[in-house]
C-alpha cells in the first residue's frame, strides 16, 4: 500500500506538469584536450567542468548561447573524475570548487583565484570517483578504496565503511542522512555516520545517486537501469530505456529526470517515460547535470561539454545545430554495441515508413552494403539518422574489474593448471607498480618485476588502421577541407605473442588479430557543399568563355547535381535519379579540362557507394574502370617526373574512387574481371614522389584486392603474384608508416593460408625486406602486422 501511494504521487506530480519544448543544442564549450568525466552548473552563468586532461575549468557565459572559457585549475597528478560546487560565503564570495581525483586527493579552489588549490584533503588510498555536499557545507566523497569520508574544516570527520567494491556514488540528503551506491550493485542509507539499511535491486554497479525533491532519490548503473527510491528504502519505479551503462543523472528544476550514459545518450524522463533522447557524436556521455534556469549540461568522452535549452532564446544558430546533427548521423556505432546484427535480416529504408512505438526507439535499416540505425523523435513523429554501423575490433571500452574501470584487463596463464589470473592495467598508471601489484596480489616471484612490466608497456598501446592526414583541399587551396582524407578506420590493440614471463608457447589472448583484412576499405567522407561550390565556380568560369560555353553544365544539370548533393547528406530523406546524376559527373570527367574535372571524379567517388549505375557502366565497349583510369590521368601517370598538383589530385581521386567500387557487388564484378590491367597500370605508375594521400589511396586499391581473394571462392592466383610482386617493391623505397603498414596487411592477407602465395613471397625475399623494416620501425602496429605475417 505504502509503496502505491508513493507511486501514484510519482506519476501525479510528473504527469500534471505542462507540456514543453524539446531541449536543443545551446552552446559547445571546447578547450579540454581529454574526455569530460564530471561538470556542475551552480547558476545559469557559470559551468564548471573536470577531465581526464588532469584539469578543472570555469566557463562564463558571455551571451544567450555563448560561453567562455574563464579559468582553468592545476594541481592534480591524474584524471578529474568529480565535482562538486559549495556555495558563496563570507570568506569565499564567489564560491569554491571541489574536485577529486584518481590521484588520492580531494582539492578545493577559490573560483576567482586559478592558482594552486587552497585546500588538498589527504585520507582516500585510491581513486575519489565521487563529490557531494551536505546543507551545511560538509563535504561527502566517494571512492575506489571502498569507503566513503566526510570532511568537515577541510579534515576527515569520520568514514563510513560497509560496501565491498567501489563506492562509486554519494549523496549527501541532509548533514545526517546520506546514501552511497557501489560497485558491489548495492546501496546503503546512512543515519549519523551509522549504517541503517541496505537497498538491493540494481543487478550491475551503481553510478550515480540525484535527489528528487519530495519524492526521494533516484539511482543509476551499469544495468542501464535508473530507479526512483523513497527515502524509506522503497523501490516505487523502474526506468529502462538505456541499451547499456547509464553513468550519470540529475534532476531538473520541473523534476524531470535527465540521464547519461554509454549508448551516446542523454535521456529525459517525466512521468517515467522517456519524453527525449538526445544523441552525441562520442562514444560515451560520461556526466550530465542540471543548470537552475532548466537547461542541461552535458560532458562526453569527445572532451567536449554541450548545453541544452528549451528557451528559444538560448538556442543555438541554425549552423551550428546542423554541424551537430551531422556529426551525430555520421558517428560510427562499433557493431558490437548493437548485439547480433545480420545484416542480411535487416529492412530495408522501406522500414521507416512506419511511425516508431516510442520515444527514443533505435531501428538498423540496410541500405544498400551498409547499415544505417534511425531513431525515431515523438516530437516531431519522424526517424533521425544517428550513425552508420561499423565493424568493431578493438573498441576502446573500459574493462570493470572488483568494481574498478581500467583500459585494459588482461588475461595472464600462469600455467601449472592454475585459472587465467587478471592483470589490470591503466594507460596512465606506471607499469611498474602495476606489475608489483599484480606480483603481490598473486603471491608471484619478485623477479618476474621487470618482465611483467616490459609486457604491460608492450601490449597496452592503441593502433589504429586509417589516420588521417593533413591535405590541402583541391577545391580552395586551403586546408580547410579535406576531401575524404581518410578511409574507414580499423582499431586494434598492440601486439600480440608470447606471454614474456610463463611457460613457452603461451600465449596472450586478449588481443584480437590483424591480419587478415577481411573488410573492404572506403572513403567516405566530405564535405558535399564545398564539392558543389567548386563545381558551380569552375561553369561560371566555362559560361564566360565562348569556346567553353558548349562543355558548361546547364541550369537543369546543375540542379540534378543539387539533388545528388541532397542524397549524399542524407539518403534516405531524399530521391533522386541515379542514372542523370551519372551522366552529369560524367560529362564534367569527360568534358572538362584535366585541371577542373577533379570535383567530377570526387562526386562519382561517392555516388559509387550508393548506386550500382556507375559499376555498370558501358560506353564503346568500355567500363566504368576505363572511364577512372583514363580521365583521372591514372593510365598517363608520367614514370620519369614527378607529377603536377593536378595530376596527382585527379590520380588520388581516381584511386579512391577505385577503392570505393569495392563496397558493392557490382563494383567487385567489374573488380575481377579487370582486375589483371588495375595491376599492370598501378604498378608501372607507383611512384614515392606522389603525395602521401595517393599513395595511401593506392595501398588502399591493394589492400582491397587482397580482401577481395581472401573472401571470395575465386582466387586468382597470377594477380595475387602480381601483387606479391607489387609490395615486394613498394616496401623497399617507401618510408611513410601508414603506406607501410597497409601494405603489410594487404601482403599478410594474401598469405594467409596460401602457400602458392608464401612460396612467392619467398621468391621475392621479403624476409628480409621485412627484417629492414621491423628494424628501423617507430610504430608498434608495423612490428605487430610482421609478426603476424606467416610464412
């Protein structure tokens, strides 16, 4: 009886209030160099802001969405993982910060004053993840020593110690009665500084703890769960809308429940529904706090804190909310965060001719060899694109171990029958007190010290396949644009092997392999309306000219490539005629001088993705191959000079364009069937005096091909020696890392249990080409794809 009325009072007081506006991007406030991991708002002029930058920064608003970084706060060693503001006195007019940190302390700052802190409380062992205050100006932490302390005076009054893991949580309801949520999924209700009651419910961590003004409390963790609570211990209401650890939560002044978590999102709840979702192009929204005029602040691991508002006022330009709807539709999600997707299975965007069931609810849709995923808005009853799924290897996910967050939990055999023992580890912890720690906790000789630390340095460093470099934009001259500067990047933890300090043979098994390549590479990106600009800037130019006049697009060609432009930006909101499209681009290909056609050859790079036309393509017996490789000016690539800026932007397009015909069938049909005359002209033309991003781009085309006989039934084995012959030369002279390394992935590939393959490769010494090469590398992952190269 006790536990409906508090519900039906919960679902009364949410239920009656007025219907309002969505909240909308506000202001962005960039200047941390790492992930947000906790911000406060304590007026709505003032934001406060930690980071795993090691610092604390001030930001002061400076117009209605606008505001400016104000001061910036040093003193600890390691991340800033919570906040908490204590209001203005006498002595301290303005207020003081409070900050804790994985560093053991706990350091309180003057607001106005950015130099060292005026108090460091000394008293946790281990990282302090959490912050509040009680009425009267005590503060409460939390932390991984499995305690929580107040301080009264700036000295440690008293501990309170009950939990088993982590205290991840605290709130302080009054100066006697706090509750503290752990990682042992529990939380316990602290009457003056005694234990009283332990409440059970959440089945993971506990993350975070808000009060919610005359109803109790609620709760959050990794069992993407948020719970309201009496103040009684009485669970009243359970919210599950979260797809995964929900990190963070506060509450409005409507009493409206806002959340945050790993699924990208922050969430708003009322009447225990959830009424918006807001999605971040980051990978995770690590904290989220309410700022008194009702807007919401949030902090992702992008390092970058946004402010969400409902006031009209306070919204931000019509710009800048596109540029963040972009960033978000064009966020890749790691497959792995959706489950068991087959992508065979999925609907096509026919599906989303169907209004969704609720606020928030995520659908994948395949459109064409992709898979987008949609979420569907109750405000304006449409689906969003928030995301392209991707491959996901190697994610950069945080391991929980004994309650505890760490970048990498590595599984160590000790042999002797003994289980697997967990080793784990932090990036910015020292290895060696890790290994002694490791050596300690499992009673192990000391004089592995040094070999187990070597092994933590060895394996705990992240590579990445498709880094993208600078380049300066064909388009402007300047580098303001980069016209798909780098392909889909795979991600991929450091090496793999021997297991340094146990029985031969051993191996370590927490990272995944790299070779082989079984995914095709793309260039994707770009920046649509700077391609279009281009364009309408070179007819301008054609139309002035009486002799150019004929080759120059007409009023309705333009305005198809507008569409086309359209459908790139967004191509399940926009139709459009593929086949027009094409003959457009190919007229500016054909048509247009060599030095002008380059935004010609950048659009059919793109529309390839998308439509099967381009692939198809046959004119004079000749295809769509013959059409890139004689127009980009890949079959004139001079051999005895080094190439002009045209030559080697149009050849770079070319080659993307090349690498894109990969992602669709269509495109591989073609692929095959002349795939002997791609070697033959991109052997003859590989030259180390082209820029680094053609170059990249014809790795790229190999690499592809090596995907391409690796996945598919027919292996043709003379273009695989072609192209065992083609690295074989290219390792010799070409000095750039991420050339090497494609090509040491496509070569891995190839090999890969063919032994015609190996047995050419032997032919051509690369042995010891890649003995050279282990020897002068700066770079872990080129050392890790020779290592895992088999002959």
């Amino acid at each position: 009886m006790y536990r409906t009325i508090h519900t039906i009072f919960f679902f009364v007081l949410l239920t009656t209030m007025k219907q309002t506006s969505p909240f909308q991007l506000s202001s962005i406030l960039a200047a941390h160099d790492s992930d947000i991991k906790a911000v406060r708002g304590p007026n709505e002029d003032l934001v406060i802001s930690a980071s795993r930058d090691k610092t604390v920064r001030s930001w002061l608003r400076i117009g209605a969405n606008a505001f400016s970084e104000s001061k910036l706060y040093l003193g600890h060693a390691s991340f800033v993982n919570s906040l908490v503001f204590l209001n203005p006195t006498a002595e301290y007019t303005k207020g003081l910060v409070v900050s804790g940190s994985s560093d053991k302390t706990i350091n309180v700052f003057d607001l106005e004053n950015a130099q060292d802190p005026i108090y460091s409380l000394i008293g946790h062992s281990d990282n302090v993840c959490a912050l509040d205050v009680t009425p009267s100006g005590y503060i409460v932490s939390g932390s991984w020593d499995k305690t929580t302390k107040i301080w009264k005076n700036w000295q440690e009054a008293c501990t309170l110690e009950g939990h088993s893991h982590a205290v991840w949580a605290v709130l302080a309801v009054d100066d006697d009665l706090i509750f503290t949520g752990s990682a042992d999924k529990t939380i316990i209700k602290w009457q003056n500084e005694k234990r009283v009651q332990t409440l059970y419910g959440h089945t993971d961590c506990v993350r975070a703890l808000a009060l919610l003004p005359d109803i109790g409390f609620v709760s959050c963790g990794n069992d993407s769960t948020l719970r309201i609570w009496t103040l009684d211990g009485q669970c009243i209401h359970e919210l599950n809308e979260h797809t995964s650890f929900v990190y963070s939560i506060d509450v409005l002044p409507t009493g409206e429940i806002i959340s945050s978590g790993e699924d990208r999102s922050v969430r708003v709840w009322k009447g225990g529904e959830c009424i918006q979702t807001i999605l971040h192009p980051a990978t995770s929204v690590w904290c989220v706090a309410a700022m008194p005029n009702g807007d919401i602040i949030s902090g992702a691991s992008d390092g970058v804190i946004r402010i969400f508002t409902r006031a009209e006022e306070r919204i931000a330009e019509q710009p800048v909310l596109k540029d963040f709807d972009e960033q978000v539709s064009n966020h890749a999600i790691p497959a792995n965060q959706l489950g068991d997707l087959k992508k065979d299975e999925l609907p096509g965007s026919e599906a989303l001719l169907q209004p969704g069931k609720k606020e928030g609810q995520v659908i994948m849709v395949r459109v064409h060899d992709k898979v987008e995923a949609h979420q569907w808005s109750q405000v304006d009853q449409t689906w969003h694109k928030v995301g392209d799924v991707v491959d996901a290897v190697g994610q950069g996910r945080k391991q929980l171990y004994n309650g505890k967050e760490y970048d990498y939990l590595f599984d160590v055999d000790v042999g002797d029958g003994v289980p697997p023992l967990k080793l784990p580890y932090n990036a910015s912890d020292n290895p060696y007190k890790a290994a002694q720690d490791f050596i300690s906790a499992n009673e192990l000789p000391q004089s592995y010290l040094d070999q187990i630390a070597n092994f933590i340095t060895k394996n705990a460093q992240g590579v990445s396949l498709g880094t993208s470099s600078q380049y300066v934009d064909p388009f402007t001259g300047s580098s303001r644009y980069t016209p798909s500067a780098s392909s889909s990047n795979i991600q991929n933890t450091s090496t793999t092997g021997m297991d340094p300090w146990t029985r031969p043979g051993t191996t370590s098994n927490m990272q995944p392999k790299i070779i082989p390549q079984r995914t095709y590479l793309t260039f994707r990106q770009a920046n649509i309306q700077g391609i279009l600009k281009k364009v309408d800037q070179i007819n301008e130019a054609l139309l002035i000219n009486e002799e150019t006049q004929k080759i120059a697009l007409t009023t309705n060609e333009l305005s198809t490539l507008k569409k086309l432009g359209q459908f790139l930006q967004n191509p399940l909101t926009h139709t459009c005629d593929h086949q027009s499209e094409f003959d457009v681009i190919r007229k500016i290909i054909t048509k247009w001088s060599f030095n002008n056609r380059f935004p010609g050859i950048d659009l059919l790079r793109l529309q390839i993705l998308y439509t099967p036309i381009p692939a198809k393509h046959i004119d004079n017996d000749e295809s769509i191959i013959n059409l890139i490789t004689n127009f980009a000016g890949i079959v004139t690539w001079p051999k005895d000079s080094t190439p002009d800026k045209d030559q080697d932007t149009n050849v770079m397009l070319g080659l993307r364009a090349l690498s894109n015909l990969f992602e669709i069938k269509e495109g591989r049909d073609v692929l095959g069937r002349e795939a002997s005359k791609i070697l033959e002209l991109l052997s003859s033309t590989w030259d180390k005096s082209s820029s680094k991003n053609n170059r990249v781009a014809r790795a790229t085309v190999f690499l592809n091909f090596a995907v391409l006989y690796q996945t598919s039934s027919n292996k043709n084995e003379d273009n695989i020696l072609q192209l065992i012959a083609i690295l074989a030369e290219l390792l010799k002279s070409e000095i750039d890392s991420e050339v090497i390394y494609r090509a040491l992935i496509t070569l891995g590939t190839l090999i890969y249990q063919n032994q015609a393959a190996k047995d050419a490769a032997k032919v051509f010494d690369i042995e010891s080409i890649l003995k050279i090469i282990s020897i002068k590398a700066k770079e872990d992952r080129i050392n890790q794809a020779i290592n895992e190269i088999i002959f």
